[in-house]
C-alpha cells in the first residue's frame, strides 16, 4: 500500500510548538500543504494559520479582569467564544512547495506574507 500525507494540520500544543521549525522543516521538504492554529507558525514559514486573534483574546481577557476587580463573581460570567479569526497565507512558502493559491482565497486572507 502506497500510502503518503496529502496534508498537515497542526495545533499550538507545546510539544508541537516546542518542534515547530522541525515539522515546518519537514513540511516543504515534503511539500505538504499545512494550515496551523497559530499566527506565529504562518509567520515561521508555515504556509498557513487559521485561528483567533490573540490581541482579541487578551484584550476581552483584560474587560473580565476589570469586572472582577470591580466586584463581578467568576462564576457568574459568561463563557464566550472568541469573536475575531484571522486566516493568513505564506506565498513564500506556497511558492516553495510548488502550491498555487486562488486568488478568491488570497482576497479573503486578513494577512498575505510576501
């Protein structure tokens, strides 16, 4: 059986962060298209990421400490889904695996790195 990766997803987990320039490495040798949670990887030269934004996050973190602070009980806030996503694209590293990436999907991209 001739069997061989098509595609790579990554999560920020530690141990995939802590290997990340290894599995990007890895990734182009192969040329295999992979999309990751975090901003950090694309900017690493992983072709892309796709996730929340963090400056969001810890913007919105800051207003649930501030209503802490001012008297609010944890347990009585609501869990809330983070609101901002950010897709970007690295047509270096597209162009270095041999991708093409539609131009539908680079106007959609908040972020293209040249």
């Amino acid at each position: 059986m001739d069997e061989h990766l098509d595609t790579l997803i990554t999560e920020a987990t530690p141990l995939a962060t802590f290997h990340r320039n290894r599995i990007l490495e890895l990734a182009k040798q192969y040329r295999i298209p992979a999309i990751h949670s975090d901003q950090e990887w694309a900017e690493a030269g992983g072709l892309s990421s796709y996730g929340a934004n963090r400056a969001d996050l810890f913007r919105r973190t800051a207003v649930y400490v501030d209503k802490i602070l001012k008297g609010a009980k944890p347990a009585d806030l609501p869990v809330e889904q983070p609101r901002k996503f950010e897709l970007i694209i690295n047509l270096k590293t597209a162009k270095q695996i041999g991708l093409i990436i539609p131009p539908n999907v680079l106007a959609r991209a908040d972020k293209v790195i040249r």
